[in-house]
C-alpha cells in the first residue's frame, strides 16, 4: 500500500465516511492514476478535467459514476492532499436524470421476504423494511442495539458516522425474539458471519435478495434500498408526518426525505379529482317543501 493511499484511507475514517463510499473513492482514485501511470499527487486539475471527459466520452459511464469519481477527486485533493484548490475549480457534476424509485406495497414486501432464503438473510432485510435502516446500518446491528423497553433500534453508525434511534415496532421485536431464539448468536453482532467477531456483509444480503427477487416473480427492481423506500412511502400513505419520517430515516435535509417517501399509484387512485368533486350532485337534507313536490 502507498503511504499516499493509507493517508487517504485514514482521512475518510476520521471523517467517518461509510465503508462503501470508502471502497468507491479508491476505486475511482486508482483508475485514475492507472490512466495517466502516474501517483496523483503528480497530477493537476488538468488532468481531472481530461479523465472526466475521457469518463463521459469514451467509457461511456452513467452520470452517477463520473459524479463518484469527482467526488473522490475532490477529497482526495482537497483533503488528503490539502491542494491549494476550490471545490468549483473541479469539471461540473453531470446532470442526473430523476428516477422514481421502486416502492412494493405491503402484499408485495409479504410476498418477497417469504421467497428470502435464510432466516438471517430474511431478517435483515426485514429490519431494512420494519425500521427503514440502510443494508449497511441492519447487517451491523448489535445485540445491545435492540432497546425493547422504549421499543427503539440504536443505529450507532449511520451515513456520516451519526448515530440515531429507528422505530422498533412490535411486529419487527416478535421477528428479532424468534430469530435470535433459532440462531443464538455468539458475540456483539446481531447478525454475525461465520467468524463470531464480523458481522455479515451487505453484498451476501444483496445476492440473497437478487435471488428472492428470481423465486417470487418479481419483474421490478427489488434492492434492500427499494425496502426502505416502501417503508417511508407507506408511513405517508398511512398519514405520519414527513419530519417524522425524516427523523427515523436519519436525513439532515427534508428534501431528501421527500425523493425517499415518493406517492404510490394507490393512493393517486384514491385521491378525488377536482372535475369529480364539482360536478357531483348536491345531496338534499331533510323532506322537501310542499311546492317543491
């Protein structure tokens, strides 16, 4: 390992950046030095701006992969390597088109975790649904976690490094009792890999519900992502308020919640038009007068 790729590792845990985000900004950095052979920290903005193009032009890469490598460009130089640079000296995010994320509704999310293989593979992506929890944060649940007396799940590390409380409904509690009266598991972790003192990954989670996916019939896109998705938008459906909401999914920005808890085609359905309330007769009250008879 260089000292200049342990420097950038050691910068994104003290700025408790998610593992994920971890591996996706060393990904992007290393194509990027193999494309020029060189360390970037012999490289300039220059140089960004032509492996971007060559991203966007020749590797034909989708927005939100030349966005990762820009994102990894901009903390590897303006943190790690502390360049004397601004953030808008850097090429320009490329425009994401809107997507509507994928939303089951609750006969589909019933369907799909009884097509999930493994009761440990089913009951994290069941946590993912009943408490609205990233892959990452549910396959790193502890024991100690699970706070049945105030009914709460303890995220210690969330998306940032922040900790927050999760709802801990009594249907997911009856889930997590049968679950860790069938597997007992030894150590800290709620759900631990065959080695006691790991957790299992989010990528085995993520193979068992591609399979689940297979088994049920499925012809959407399901992902342990789409499962938190369906549990913000069936809040709403059901009425709780959006800051709510934000609260148990743990985002900083109410806009980010609202992509999250996206309308359903059932309720649009049954939402009344104006045309439909303007011309609906008016219903009469009490018997009509003698001359209107």
């Amino acid at each position: 390992m260089t000292a200049l790729r342990e420097r950038m590792i050691e910068d994104m845990r003290l700025r408790g950046l998610a593992s994920t985000t971890q591996r996706s900004y060393l990904h992007y950095v290393t194509g990027y030095a193999n494309y020029f052979w060189k360390s970037p920290d012999r490289l300039d903005l220059e140089a960004v701006r032509q492996y971007t193009l060559h991203l966007v032009e020749e590797s034909k890469l989708a927005a939100e992969s030349v966005n990762a490598f820009l994102a990894a460009a901009k903390f590897l130089y303006l943190v790690t390597l502390e360049a004397p640079w601004r953030p808008e000296d850097f090429p320009h995010r490329q425009p994401v088109a809107a997507k509507v994320p994928t939303v089951l509704s609750p006969q589909e999310v019933l369907v799909f975790l009884h097509a999930v293989t493994g009761v440990k593979n089913r009951t994290v992506l069941a946590v993912c649904y009943g408490a609205g929890l990233r892959i990452s944060e549910a396959v790193a649940l502890k024991t100690t976690n699970i706070d049945s007396a105030r009914m709460v799940l303890h995220v210690e590390h969330g998306k940032g490094g922040a900790a927050r409380y999760a709802m801990l409904s009594p249907r997911l509690l009856q889930i997590l009792r049968a679950y860790y009266r069938m597997v007992r598991p030894q150590g800290d972790w709620l759900f631990p890999a065959y080695h006691p003192n790991k957790h299992i990954t989010a990528t085995l989670v993520q193979q068992a519900c591609r399979d689940a996916v297979r088994q049920a019939g499925f012809t959407k896109r399901v992902s342990p992502h789409a499962l938190r998705h369906s549990f913000a938008t069936h809040l709403l459906e059901n009425g709780e308020d959006i800051r709510v909401i934000q609260a148990l999914l743990g985002h900083r920005r109410i806009d980010t919640t609202a992509r999250y808890a996206q309308v359903t085609p059932q309720r649009l359905v049954r939402t009344a038009g104006p045309l439909d309330v303007l011309i609906s007769p008016a219903k009469k009250r009490g018997r009509p007068r003698k001359q209107d008879r």
